[in-house]
C-alpha cells in the first residue's frame, strides 16, 4: 500500500485549531503585529491539540539527528511528516503559516517529550534565564 495515501479523515487538521492565529497573521501583513501576540497564540493552537507548547521544551530535549533534521524540512517534507504522524498542516488557501513549528510540536510527541517533567525543567531554564538578566529581581509564574 501506498505510503503517501492518507485518509484525511483521519488527520487532526491543525488548521481548526489556528484560525485566530491565521487571521493574526493576514493583520499582520498589513498592519505591525506584536511578535510576542503572535507567540502566545501559537502557544496556545499547541495547547489546545497537544496540552503542551513550544514553551515546555527545549532545544536540548532533542537529539541532535532530530534538530538536524528539522533544519531540513521543507513545506512538502513537512505536510508528509504530518500526515504520516496523523496531521494536516493545510488550511483553505494553503500550507499553514507556522508548518515548522507545528512539525517541532509532533517530533516532540513521537519522541515522547511531552511530559510534565520535561515541562518543569524547560520552564526552570526560561526562569534562569530571565533572572540572568540584568535588572530583573524576580519571575512571577502562574503554575
């Protein structure tokens, strides 16, 4: 059996979980867009399909074949790796903006990742690293 016949019944289509942050992304072709809004939307597209965001992990997590290989995909490599690990990174008028991204968040889930421990120790490292920074006496985080 074919290998790139997929049932796209079958396939999450990230593109329903990303319509505010696709339509922020159309705004942002026309007007200046915070790139913080457009993370913390695309933090929260994550959350909503794998209960998890970029935010709780780390590059380190990965192997380094993994990151290597992620630095070579391209939209069509990407849409085959989705659909092959059941995701469709296509809305209504193409390849979704953020396919890298999203690609990042499955090679995480197929690499068993996505735990609270890894969570714990990413979020510690983004704390560490906002407290090296000059000027900052504290981080207020919502647990």
């Amino acid at each position: 059996m074919s290998t790139i016949a997929f049932d796209q019944m079958a396939l999450t289509r990230i593109a329903d979980f990303s319509r505010s942050l696709s339509r922020l992304h159309q705004l942002a072709r026309r007007q200046w867009i915070d790139d913080d809004q457009l993370d913390r939307e695309f933090n929260t597209v994550c959350q909503s399909i794998w209960g998890y965001s970029p935010d709780d992990l780390c590059d380190e997590m990965f192997a380094a074949d993994d990151l290597a290989w992620l630095d070579t995909l391209d939209e069509s490599s990407a849409r085959i790796f989705a659909a092959e690990h059941g995701y469709d990174l296509v809305d209504d008028s193409g390849m979704l903006t953020d396919w890298w991204g999203y690609c990042w968040m499955i090679l995480a889930e197929k690499r068993g990742l996505l735990t609270p421990e890894n969570r714990a120790a990413a979020r510690a490292k983004i704390e560490e690293a906002y407290l090296a920074a000059p000027n900052v006496i504290g981080v207020i985080v919502a647990r």
